[in-house]
C-alpha cells in the first residue's frame, strides 16, 4: 500500500470562475445563479482531475476564494479601503527582479482591505455552498477524502491589518473568535479542516523585518495561542496546518530557518503538519526534522511539499519518492504523507506553474508516493 498523497488546497481555475470571481472582487454585475452553477461545476472537475491523478485526499481548489486569505472579507464584517502593500524583504533586495516581476505581471492585483471595524461573520452561507459543492462532486467522482481550508487569525493580520481594535493582540483575539464558526462547520460536514499559515515563517520577511528572529518566534507563538483558541473542541486528527515562506519565485534569502519556527508550529492543535522541501531554498529542512525527531509529538503526521509548484519542471516520481524516504525512516509510514510545497493557485487568475502540469505534478507526486510506500 503507498503513502497516502494530498496537497496544500489551491488548484488552478478555469478562465470562466476567474471572470466570475474578479466581477464580484470589482463589484460589477453578474448573475448570482450563474456565478454558482459556474462554480459547482468547476469544483466538479476539479476534484475528477485530482481522482485522476491519483490524490487521496482532494480539495475543492479554494475555486471560489480570490485568494486563501483576503476571501475573510466578502465574509465578514469590519473591512473596507486597502491595506499597505509589504514586497518582501528578499524582493526588495533584488529591485530589478521585483520591477520584472510587476512588469511582466508577476504579482497578483487583488483588494487587501483594512480592519475599519468589528470584524463579525456575515454568516456561513458561502462556506456551506463550498462544502455542499465538495461533497457532491467527492460522490460524483469516488473520492473517500476530502479537505477545506481555512485562513489563520494569524494570517489574516498579516494581509488585511489592523485599523481598528487597540492592539495587535486584541485584533488577533477578534479573528480568533471570529474563524471559530467557520472551523468548526468545516469539521462537523466530514472534512478535514486545513488551516493556512504563511504569517509563522512568510510575515518574518514581510512584516516583522524590524525583529530579530526570537521576536519573530515571539510574535509567532502568540499567532498559535489564537489559532489554539480558535481551534479549542475540535478532533486534532480532523485538523492540518500549513506553514510557508511564500508561494512566489524569488530569491527567499530572508526567509527565516525551519529550524528556529519548529517548536513553535509544533505547539498548533493540528495533527497534520504540511511544510515546503522541495524548493530549492528549503530542500535541506528536511534533516531539520531528523536531527530533531524528538520534538516532533509522537502523533504529529508529517507532509512534507515533495513537489515545487513555482517551477515547470515535473519532477521524477523517484525523486519523489526520495523525497519522502527521508522522512519515513525516521518517522515511519504511517507517520507521512505526501503533499505539495504550496498551492498551485494560490491568487485567482495567477501561477507561475501551467495548469496542465500542475496536474501532471499531481500525478508524479502519487507514484512517487506509491514507490515510496
């Protein structure tokens, strides 16, 4: 029997849902009934392509979401103008990399509203449509597993900041509160919930390059103690956690080591910890985990990213299922899975990697996992 094989959430959109989803981003008028049929049937074809491939645990593509973090505001309330724009620190370093890459249009163009005030859920209609067009298309297709992920308060701060509560704290025990309900619904339709958090590693170099590396660690610990909260109740094997540095090429230089953010993603309420190995600035962490295997809970599932999605190469299931031999024997099998280093559609519209080898990565990604195992 293989490993079993998922991957971060995000998968490429057809032209037709990012039309669907920019009208509504620019406030245009569009047809709500068609909006919908156009996105249950997207949501269908994306979980056939992932059965295809092989993927054992799929995902509804975040098709509906603008992006995995700036969705919050078309669901609750309290955001409104735009936010601060941080390039990363390690883009800012290469200044003529950074211009090619908003020339050539590299950088997605999505609204990123301010915290203007209380920030409450409009309700959960959008994200029960979400999991009644999951659901159908994992019967339509025979897919056993399935997971909806879900923005971190952590992450939510990083991207649509603050301008409201007295403090960071007591934005992030907003947002906490807030995402509870959302969590929880995911949780009690069958799914497993799988929770995005770039804000533990990518806001070190985004908005926290003021600090040192323990101040980060600081601040970062305080992000769990929130989205611990948030999670409080919920089956620790019915949760994931995805950490990154950001799903862009770049040259990553300031993106803080694995090393010094591991105990403290380890204090989240998850069982599964998705990461990124693949890339080329994080390929080595993995001996990060066998040198401190002991600090790894004896019921963590590790999923390590076996397959890049900011690069077109395919990469061979052997290499593949290397990728993951570094974890099982340490860990053992039933301890690991294999999983992508991010999304592949990460912002509506954009992606550096083409949609048709995104699928052939998930592909390769399965039979490595099955050489694996």
């Amino acid at each position: 029997m293989s490993l079993l094989a998922t991957h971060v959430g995000s998968l490429p959109r057809s032209q037709a849902v990012v039309d669907f989803l920019f009208a509504r981003e620019r406030g245009e008028d569009y047809d709500p009934a068609a909006f919908d049929r156009c996105m249950a049937d997207a949501v269908s074809e994306t979980v056939r392509r992932q059965v295809d491939a092989g993927i054992d645990v799929v995902s509804d593509g975040e098709t509906s979401k603008i992006s995995y973090a700036t969705y919050v505001k078309d669901r609750y309330t309290g955001f409104e103008g735009d936010s601060p724009r941080n390039a990363p620190a390690d883009l800012k370093l290469f200044p003529t990399f950074l211009q090619r890459l908003a020339r050539d249009g590299g950088t997605p163009q999505y609204a990123r509203p301010m915290c203007k005030g209380e920030v409450r859920s409009k309700g959960q209609g959008e994200l029960q449509k979400d999991i009644a067009n999951l659901k159908a298309a994992m019967a339509a297709h025979g897919a056993q597993a399935g997971f909806m992920n879900a923005a971190s308060p952590g992450v939510i701060s990083l991207f649509l900041q603050n301008d409201f509560y007295p403090s960071r704290d007591a934005y992030l025990a907003a947002l906490a509160e807030a995402m509870r309900d959302e969590y929880r619904t995911i949780v009690e339709a069958g799914l497993d919930l799988q929770v995005d958090c770039p804000d533990l590693a990518l806001s070190r170099h985004m908005l926290f390059t003021h600090l040192s590396d323990d101040e980060f660690v600081r601040v970062a610990e305080t992000h769990v103690e929130a989205l611990n909260h948030a999670l409080d109740g919920l089956p620790e094997d019915k949760v994931r956690v995805h950490i990154c540095w950001g799903n862009y090429e770049g040259p990553h230089v300031c993106d803080i080591d694995m090393a010094k953010v591991l105990p403290t993603l380890m204090q989240v309420k998850a069982q599964k910890i998705l990461f990124e190995t693949s890339n080329p600035r994080h390929g080595h962490e993995w001996a990060v985990f066998r040198d401190r295997a002991g600090e790894v809970p004896e019921g963590k599932v590790l999923v390590p990213g076996v397959v890049d999605t900011t690069t077109n190469f395919v990469e061979h299931p052997d290499l593949v299922a290397q990728r993951l031999e570094r974890f099982t024997t340490v860990f053992g099998k039933e301890r690991v899975m294999a999983g992508s280093d991010c999304g592949f559609g990460t912002f509506a519209g954009f992606g550096a990697v083409d949609p048709e080898i995104a699928w052939a990565k998930l592909a390769t990604l399965k039979e490595g996992a099955r050489r694996a195992g």
